[in-house]
C-alpha cells in the first residue's frame, strides 16, 4: 500500500486519524502549489485526485517540496502549542495580541489559526522578536477556548 504522507501529517498532529484535519492539509497544499502552478489545477478531481493523495504523487520534486515545508511547519507549530480541532476555523483576532496581529499581516494574511501553522517559527520571531513570539507560543498553548 502506498503511504499517504499528508494522511500520516494529519494523524502526527492530531495524535489519531482525523479526516477533517487530512482533507484541509490537502486542500491546503493544492492551493499552495496551484498558485504556483495555475495549469496543474487542469482536469483534477478535488475528490479523486486530491483528497486520494495522488495528485501529489505525480509532481515533480520541486513543487512536493512546497507541501513538504508546510507540512513539516505544521508538524513544529502543533509540537509547540498542542493540537485542537477549534484551530482551524479560530480566527487569528481572537488568539493573538493586537500587537501580534499587527506584526504579522503586515506580511501575511492568515484568516484563522490553522494557517499560522504553515509559517516557520523562525518567520514568525522574525516578525515579532523573540521575546513576542515566545509570547506567542505560550499564548496559544494556554489559549482558553469556549466550549
């Protein structure tokens, strides 16, 4: 059986087979490497391709290579701060400072915490300093959700 690398990303974050996790880290990297590759997105089948994880193994190196970082991003953010389901849909204005927001779109435009994760930690102190982003890490990790 071939394994399915962005399965066995979603079961290392999650700590057990989460489907809802797999299918936003595959629609993820679609999206990364489409809009690298606009052409690719040509006659696939979301559903058949994609979420079966074939469409990544007919890449080339290069572009699997685009999936591989943010996947081994999304791997570092989860061993920080821990794995919950509310991660992706939170909206990154209620999990982060005002100045942390501010910090970081200025750069980029994450629309909820999930997509924080696919930044490196050395972006993301690079953007704050070190002082902010530890502050950050230990924010999300304590991070009171409503239930």
């Amino acid at each position: 059986m071939i394994q399915d690398p962005i399965k066995e990303t979603a079961q290392r974050i999650a700590g057990v087979a989460h489907p809802t996790l797999e299918r936003r880290l595959k629609l993820d990297m679609f999206n990364a490497i489409t809009n690298v590759k606009p052409n690719l997105a040509e006659n696939i089948s979301v559903e058949n391709d994609v979420m079966s994880g074939e469409f990544f193994t007919k890449l080339p190196a290069a572009l699997q290579g685009i999936a591989v970082v943010k996947l081994e991003n999304a791997i570092s953010f989860y061993d920080r701060i821990g794995w919950r389901d509310a991660f992706l849909e939170l909206p990154v204005e209620n999990s982060l400072t005002e100045f942390q927001l501010n910090k970081i779109t200025e750069k980029l435009a994450p629309k909820n915490l999930h997509d924080l994760s696919y930044i490196s930690h050395k972006h993301i102190e690079k953007l704050l300093g070190k002082i902010e982003s530890a502050q950050l890490w230990e924010n999300l990790k304590t991070l009171k959700l409503d239930s």
